[in-house]
C-alpha cells in the first residue's frame, strides 16, 4: 500500500499538469505552441540543465558509466528497430524514429526529479542529452534522407549539457547572482513542458489508432527489456539504474510528429503513436516505477 501511494505521489503531478495543458485547449483557450516550445528548449530547460550538472554530486566515474550505458542502449534500440521494419517491411522513414526515441524531456525530466529527486535529474539530463544528440543526427536523417549534424551545434541543449559537464568535471561554480538567475530560469521548464505537452496531445488526430496501439506496446515491451538489460549489465547504482530504465520507457516523442510533418513522412501514422504511446504511459509508467523501487 505505502509502494503504491509513493508511485502515485510521484506520477500524479506529472499527468495532472499535463492534462491542464490538454483541458486548456478542449475550452478553446489560446496557447501559442511555437512561442512556448522556443521559450522551453532555448532557455529554460538549457538552463535546467545546467544548474543541475554543474551541482551534481555524482562521481565522475558513475556519470561516465551511466553515459556510455545510455549510448548502447540508443543503439542497440536502433538495431533491434531497424531489423523489425525490415522484415516487417513497414516504412523506415514513418517508422524508425518513433520507435527509437521517447519523450525524455517533456515527460522523463520530471519523472526523474519526482522520484529520484537531485541525483537523479543529474542522471536524466545526460540521457536526454544523448536522445537529443541522436535525434538531431540519426532521427533527421531517417525521416528526410539527409544528415542534420549542423543542428546540433545550434541546439542550446548540447551547449547546456557541454558546459554543465565541463564545470562539473573542473570542479567550477557560477556566481550567486548567475546561478540564481538560471535557477529561476530552470525552474519553469518542467510545468511548461508538461502543459505544453498536454496541449500538443489535445490538437493531434489520427485515423491509425489500432496500429498505433500493438506499435506502442511493442516499443514499451521492448524498451523496456533493453532498459534493464543495459542498466544490470553495466552494473549501474539504484539511481542511474532506474533513471535509465524509466527514461527509456518514455512514450514516443511529439518532436517525432513535427518532423514526420515537415518531411512529408505518414504524419498521421505518428500522430497516432504519440497520442496512444502517451495515453499508455499513464497505466505503464506507474507500473514500470513500482517495479524499479
């Protein structure tokens, strides 16, 4: 009883504030998504990401463990992905990146800090970090036939995420009135993402539901095993190990929607994996939670 009233202790704020998002758009109120979404990823969740590896506490060694961790993971995704639409011969650009990728910023930030709390935010950046690096990369190249490395090197995320390491690799402090000012900066990135997730939920539609409801069961089954295999192989603490499964069961990303829109990729296909993958997650991720502690 006490497991179950922690896990929902900790998914609840999570799913409330994203269902605020998804009834503020159901009553018709105006919510400017591009405005908001720039806001997020330019300055606020830089930010948090930045204080937060800055004055982490993790060992270096760990920190370089649960890194080189969520990179095999990533790519033992993709493989095991790749071979799945190949021999079901479904189509790679629709597919492949909606498989391999998952909402780890949106919904797996805040997961994290509720139920791991400083260390494992730590934890959580990197391994968005990573998605952000693939998705930008790989992810693009899926879906458009061509590379997007110069992406990367405009994304204020990777910035965030270089410095953070640096300082925390030299030991480096802000000043007080700096760090309190990213701090503040950070601190709204996680009930905007979560809003803005629930708003972009709202406005998708799909005609794929059935497909996209065995897709999205599949990627959790599958995400998940590899999750733990990974986080027991490299021998990861009981943080970073369940940080690492937990990120890796996030539902499929909406940024996987707006490419698929961009590329003329089957956008309604995807729509219907984000919103079921989501939909699932408020049954699944609880469960995956309780499982992990």
């Amino acid at each position: 009883m006490h497991l179950l009233l922690t896990v929902f202790e900790i998914v609840a704020p999570v799913f409330l504030l994203a269902g605020i998002g998804f009834a503020w758009v159901r009553l018709g109120f105006e919510y400017r998504l591009q405005f908001v979404t720039r806001l997020a990823v330019t300055l606020a969740v830089p930010s948090l990401i930045f204080v937060a590896l800055m004055q982490t506490n993790i060992p270096g060694g760990d920190l370089t463990r649960f890194t080189i961790a969520a990179i095999a993971a990533h790519i033992a995704l993709a493989a095991v992905f790749w071979a799945f639409v190949r021999l079901t011969g479904m189509e790679q650009r629709t597919y492949l990146a909606p498989l391999i990728f998952g909402n780890t910023g949106n919904l797996g930030l805040p997961l994290c800090i509720f139920a791991f709390g400083q260390a494992g935010l730590g934890y959580a950046v990197i391994f968005l970090a990573v998605t952000a690096l693939f998705s930008f990369t790989y992810g693009i190249y899926l879906v458009a036939g061509r590379g997007a490395f110069g992406k990367v090197l405009r994304e204020p995320m990777v910035w965030a995420t270089l410095l953070g390491a640096l300082f925390l690799w030299r030991g480096w402090q802000t000043p007080l009135f700096l760090t309190n000012t990213l701090e503040l900066l950070g601190q709204m990135a996680i009930p905007m993402m979560l809003i803005t997730l629930g708003v972009a939920i709202a406005r998708l539609t799909t005609q794929k539901l059935q497909q996209a409801i065995w897709l999205s069961l599949l990627k959790l089954s599958v995400c998940f095993g590899l999750g733990w295999a990974f986080a027991a192989g490299f021998g990861l603490g009981p943080v970073a190990f369940g940080v690492l499964v937990l990120q890796m069961c996030t539902p499929v990303a909406v940024t996987s929607y707006l490419l698929a829109e961009r590329f003329e990729a089957d956008s309604d296909a995807v729509a219907g994996m984000v919103m079921v993958s989501t939909m699932l997650s408020v049954a699944a991720l609880p469960l995956v939670l309780a499982i992990i502690l």
